[in-house]
C-alpha cells in the first residue's frame, strides 16, 4: 500500500512539474507576442497569434501584470477596453519613454515633413485634408495615408475632401492625455 501512494505522489510531482512548466512556457509566448508587437493587441489578435484559449490567455495576461508590478520593472502591461474592446500592450512605463524614444529609433521615428504634418492636424483639428495637401504639399498625402495606416488620426469623409483629426491611438503612441498633456506616471504608495 505504501507503494502506491509513493507512486502516486511522484505521479502527481511529475504531472506538477509538467503544468508549471507549460504555464511557464505559455506566459513566454504571451510576452513575447506583446513585446514584438509594440501596440495593443485585442482578445482575438492574441488567439490568432497564439493559438492559444482565451481563458488562459486572461490568466496568463493577470499574472503577467502582477509580475511585472511586482518587480517593479520600468516594463508594464497596459490594458484598455473592457469586455469584447479589451486590448493589452506591453510597454514602457511612462516615467522612462524620455530615454526609449532617443534609444529606439536612433533618431526621429518621423520625418521632420512628416512631423510638420502631424503637428499641422494636432494643433488645427479637425481640419479638412485639402487644407493640410495646400499648407505642406502634395508629400502630406503620403504622410496621411502612413497616420491613418498608424491609427493616429482618423479620416471622416466631407464632400470631396476628408476631415481629419486625431484618434485615441494618437494620445496612446505619444503618452498624452486628450489635452495635449504628457501623462504624468501613477505613482504607487504602499499602505
């Protein structure tokens, strides 16, 4: 009798050891999913990467969150939306973006013509797209298209030409509140 209860026991070490380990390995294909993509990935975009369920990619998401809380990393899950418009990214806490953005592009991820037109539509939106192509040229058509393919502005269509102003992801990709504001860091106090 005491033969089986030890075989039992190892069985269950054994069997242990075996879902710590595919946890282990399903948290590190969430991480790494989020730390490639740079952006917020919804519910279905991590299914499809993933293959993987969503139940256990909540799980996996919560215990990714606490961990790097826990660490006290200046890496952080974000998540926004509730529900079915839940997305997660992985990204830098805001108190450290001022050294990534020189860090990670070795220089201005925008062209200054490009910078000129973001900046043009931030500070005059909404504005119609057929005043931004007469102030910067005919380049800023590119630079709308790129933008708009970025999720940073949003194009509504008005008589012949499109109105453009700026979307949620613009506040999202550049830290700032919907007053143009940097996001000040939440800072945490132990209780």
């Amino acid at each position: 009798m005491e033969n089986n209860t030890e075989k039992m026991n190892v069985s269950k070490n054994t069997q242990d050891e075996i879902d710590s380990a595919r946890e282990k390995k399903d948290m590190n294909k969430i991480e790494a999913i989020l730390f490639v993509s740079g952006k917020f990935l919804s519910m279905k975009d991590l299914l499809m990467l993933s293959d993987m369920n969503p139940i256990i990619i909540r799980e996996i998401l919560e215990k990714l969150q606490e961990t790097y809380q826990e660490k006290e990393s200046a890496i952080e899950i974000i998540k926004k939306g509730d529900g079915e418009t839940s997305a997660w990214k992985m990204d830098v806490k805001p108190e450290y973006t001022h050294l990534t953005t020189k860090l990670a592009t070795g220089s201005s991820e925008f062209s200054k013509a490009e910078q000129g037109t973001l900046a043009l539509i931030a500070f005059k939106q909404p504005m119609k797209q057929s005043i931004v192509i007469k102030i910067r040229g005919n380049k800023a058509y590119d630079h709308i298209k790129r933008f708009s393919e970025l999720g940073l502005i949003k194009k509504k269509k008005l008589g012949h030409t499109h109105e453009l102003s700026l979307s949620d992801e613009f506040y999202d990709y550049f830290s700032l509140d919907n007053q143009g504001l940097k996001k000040e860091p939440e800072i945490k106090t132990q209780e």
